[in-house]
C-alpha cells in the first residue's frame, strides 16, 4: 500500500510539473506577443501639436480641394456600390447551453439561390435566428467572444454562389462561466476594404461539470506554485520508495 501511495505521488508530481510548465511556457509566450511593437510603429515621429487662436473670430470658407473631390468621388462610388447589393434569407445556428472548455460548432448559411429561407445547411441541434442581409459578390464572416477560443473550419471569405448555398463553419471552445456573448458579423469586400453588413449577437449559458471545475481550478493557480508542488510530490514519492527499499 505504501510503495503504491508513493507510486501515486510520482505521477501526480510528474503531471503537476508537464502541467505548470506548460503554462508558464504559454504565459511568456503571451508576455513576449503583448511586448512587442505593432508592426511600422518603429521610426516614426510624432506629430507636432497644432496651435489655435482663441481669438480668431472669421470664418474663411476655402474653394474644393483635390482631396475633397476625391472624397465625394469615392462616395459616389460607394452608394454605386450600395445599390449593387441584394438581400438573401440568412440563418445561423448557436447553442443554447454550452460546456466550460469543451468545443461546439457554430454554423452560418445564407441563400442566394432564389429559395426562401437558409436553414437547410443548418444543424437543426441548437438556437437558430433567421434573417435577411444585403451581400455584395463576395462575403466575410467573422466570429468573436471575450470569453470564446474560435477556430474556423471553413474559409472567412467566400465568393457567393448561385447553385447552393453558402455555409460558414467555426469551432468555439468556451473559456468562462456564465452567460456570454457571442457575436457574428458579416462584411462585403470592396476594394479590399471590408463593409460591415449584419450583425448578430447571441447569448450562451456556459455551464461547468466537476472536471471543468478542476480544470478552470488548476488554470487559476500560478504556475511557479504548480512546479513547486509538483516538485514536493515527486521527491515524497521518491523518498517514499527509496525508504521501502531500504526497509526491505
């Protein structure tokens, strides 16, 4: 009984150790990306501030500018693009509930076929909303949480097709307790700048079971004092067995 206590405080030892490590290997990994300058941050001056009379009373209205017709061209070009879009029946489909650290999938269809509705692509398990939007040719899809992992599974960017309906598909791994907001955006691409067409957002119960208590338990406890006891498991589980040996 002793040699299998000591047996056991060896594994948990060993485990508490791969466990803390890993952790604090990711919480440098995080450290170090936070750290580090956005990309063309280096080299640039900042602005000189600009004065301003407060005693200056006139208003001098200046002729249109370059910049200015080139504003009001590019307008032009926008509502032209506007009008170019049309509205399809779009759904999407979230769950209700959801487990702490176990993934679900949410999926998104819209129908530019002619059909009436999208929800033939859907799951059928959980929350379906139904709608319209106004897409252009091209579509982005995009899903986001505070409290959400998101991985897709199929291409953010989709060219629209007329034969069958288009299906976005994400994998979304809840990282906290309680209600939390899930959001889903849609955006038309112009001249590979994206406009912001829909937005949905939904509300998940996140639950936790007894084993996602231990988990979000053990990811709340600092690093350094999971080695530390990891370390303190592993020598009693040696100790342990090399006083039974010597006993022997």
């Amino acid at each position: 009984m002793f040699r299998f206590i000591s047996f056991l405080l060896i594994l948990i030892g060993l485990g508490a150790l791969s466990f803390g490590g890993y952790q604090y290997w990711q919480s440098q990994n995080a450290e170090t990306a936070e750290s580090a300058p956005p990309p063309g941050s280096i080299g640039f001056d900042s602005p000189e501030p600009v004065s301003r009379s407060s005693n200056s009373r006139s208003l001098t209205i200046n002729p249109p500018s370059a910049e200015d017709e080139e504003f009001f061209g590019i307008a032009s070009s926008n509502s032209a693009f506007m009008n170019s879009l049309r509205s399809v029946p779009i759904a999407h489909e979230t769950p209700s509930t959801a487990q702490f650290g176990r993934a679900f999938t949410v999926t998104l269809a819209l129908d530019a076929t002619g059909d009436s509705t999208a929800t033939d692509s859907l799951p059928g398990d959980g929350n379906i909303v139904e709608g319209e939007a106004r897409i252009s040719s091209s579509v982005q899809a995009l899903v986001s949480g505070d409290s959400f992992e998101v991985e897709s599974i199929t291409p953010d960017t989709q060219m629209i097709s007329p034969l069958q309906e288009n299906v976005w598909r994400w994998k979304v791994t809840p990282t906290e307790v309680g209600p939390q907001e899930l959001v889903i955006e849609l955006y038309a691409l112009m001249d590979n700048q994206a406009l912001p067409l829909r937005t949905f957002r939904d509300k998940v119960e996140v639950e936790v079971s007894r084993i996602g208590q231990a988990v979000a338990l053990a990811r709340s406890v600092s690093p350094i004092t999971v080695v530390a006891g990891g370390i303190g498991s592993l020598l009693a589980g040696l100790f342990g067995f090399v006083g039974f040996f010597r006993r022997r």
